[in-house]
C-alpha cells in the first residue's frame, strides 16, 4: 500500500510540474495579456499587474522544474498548493462578482470558463496534497544539481518574461498569417467592401493615446490616392469606441468585436494587414500604419 501511494505521489509530481511549466511557458508568450486579465480582478491596477505578471510567470515555472527534477518536492508541492488555492479563490472572487473571462492561466490562447478553470485547479491542488503526504522523506539523489537547475530554470523564465513582449514570437503564437482568409479569420463581415488595391484593416486598442495619431494617418490613407478601403478593429468597450470616434475624426469605420475573437489575431496593438481578394497578403506591426507607397509595392 505505501509502496503504491509512493509511486502515484512521484507520477503525480511530474504531471503537476509538467503543467506548472507549460502554464508559465504559454503565458509568457503574451504577457501584455496576462497582466491585463490580472489587472481585471480589481485587485491590483495596470501598473502593478504590468510587474507582478512576469514575477507569477517566473514562480510558476521554477515550482513546475522544482517539482519535475524532485527538488525539495514536499515544500516545492506545499507551495505549488498554496499558489493554487490563491487561484481559486480569485477565480471563485471573480465569478461571484459576474466576471466571466477565465484567468488566462494556460496563456491567452487557451480558452476556457471560470468555472472549468476553478474544477481544474482543484484537480490540480488534489495532486499537490498527493505529493505532500504520499511521497515520504524521498529527495532526488542529486540535490545540489536539482537545486541549480530549478534556479538557473527561474532566472532564465523571468528574463524571457521581461523580453517577450519585444520578440518577434507573433507568427508562432497567433492565427494572422499570410494567406489566410477572413473567413479564417472570423472577421469577414467585419469588413467593408474591398478597394481596388486591397483593404488595410487595423486592429487598435481606442484608450491607446497614439491610437489619435493612428486615426489621422489612416485617414490620410483613406482619402489619399492608395485606393485601399480602411477598417478598424477594436476590443474596446462600444463605451470606449465612442469617445474615440468623438476626439480622433476617424473617416474609417471603428468596428468593436469581442476581444476572445480578436486576441488570437495579436500580441501587441496596434497591428495593421492587407486583405485582398479576401485573404491576408500583408502583414505590418505597429505602432504607425504603413504608407501608400508600401501597400501599393510588391511584396517580398
């Protein structure tokens, strides 16, 4: 009997540190996201989720390698447990005040209901008690090395955190891609009407403030000689989208949608692509638009 609970405690422990490490992995590829679902429990504003979303990313992922090389597996699983019943009070918080996005906890890109989050982390917690009372005074026959390796794992998950934001990981992670179509897409009629060289479609956040400049150049497109249509789309509230229609003057149409089907489109905002004959040829980061002259070349 001991014998099986040991056992069941070491698989238990590696699948725990397997999803502790891929939830960390994935949130890292949009951290931008993660502190703004954070910032969303009212707990702490935008500026302290801007910090602490690479702290958490950093914490879960050095508890998951703890775990998966045997580190100090009671206290890293205490931990582990500790941290998710932190999770579920938060997620249990948010429900009960009608929140009804899910915490992000496995990225962005990974959808699921509070109510499938707060079940899964209850599984989750029910393996780290199994790790704490099953596993006995079992330590990983090499310490010192598990130890260094869950640090060195640590350093290295907060350095990518704090880069992420500026590394070209959009193509990996997101469904934009050249040649897909707007029907892919899920915004075909979205869109208006396509110009003789195309239509340039942008994705803004409206309480962005370089989002005015943003609607002046894009206006200029517009009415200049590029004879591209030009369309807006927003996950801003249709409050927010308002008040930018009444400060920028856009000559364009502002479309809100609702932000769980245009996040897997983007990283960072503003982002701006050229749909012709219905599919995506070209792709163009932010933060200004691309001129004339770029829409209308060839592309390489």
């Amino acid at each position: 009997m001991k014998r099986g609970i040991r056992i069941a405690a070491h698989v238990a422990r590696i699948a725990l540190g397997i999803i502790f490490v891929a939830a960390g992995v994935l949130k890292s590829l949009d951290v931008a996201e993660f502190a703004r679902q954070t910032a969303e429990y009212g707990v702490v504003g935008p500026g302290a989720a801007a910090l602490l979303a690479p702290l958490l990313i950093t914490l879960e992922t050095t508890l998951g390698v703890g775990l998966l090389f045997g580190w100090r597996p009671r206290l890293t699983a205490a931990l582990t447990g500790g941290l998710l019943v932190v999770f579920i009070a938060l997620e249990a918080w948010g429900l009960s005040h009608g929140r009804t996005e899910a915490c992000g906890c496995f990225g962005a890109y990974v959808k699921r209901t509070p109510q499938q989050v707060i079940y899964e982390d209850l599984a989750f917690l029910g393996l780290a008690l199994l790790v704490m009372f099953g596993i006995g005074a079992w330590r990983s026959s090499r310490r010192a090395l598990a130890g260094g390796l869950t640090v060195a794992a640590g350093v290295f998950m907060l350095g990518f955190a704090v880069a992420s934001p500026r590394l070209p990981l959009d193509p990996l992670v997101t469904s934009l891609k050249k040649g897909k179509s707007a029907t892919d897409l899920g915004i075909a009629s979205r869109l208006p009407e396509e110009g003789p060289a195309g239509t340039l479609v942008a994705i803004l956040d409206v309480t962005d403030p370089v989002s005015k400049d943003v609607a002046a150049s894009l206006n200029a497109l517009k009415e200049g000689s590029a004879q591209v249509a030009v369309v807006a789309l927003t996950p801003s509230s249709e409050q927010e989208q308002a008040a930018f229609l009444w400060e920028a003057y856009p000559a364009f149409d502002v479309v809100p949608l609702d932000r769980g089907l245009l996040k897997p489109l983007y990283r960072r905002l503003p982002i701006y692509f050229l749909v012709r004959a219905g599919k995506v040829e070209r792709i163009f980061p932010g933060p200004r638009p691309p001129g004339a002259d770029l829409l209308l070349s060839e592309p390489s």
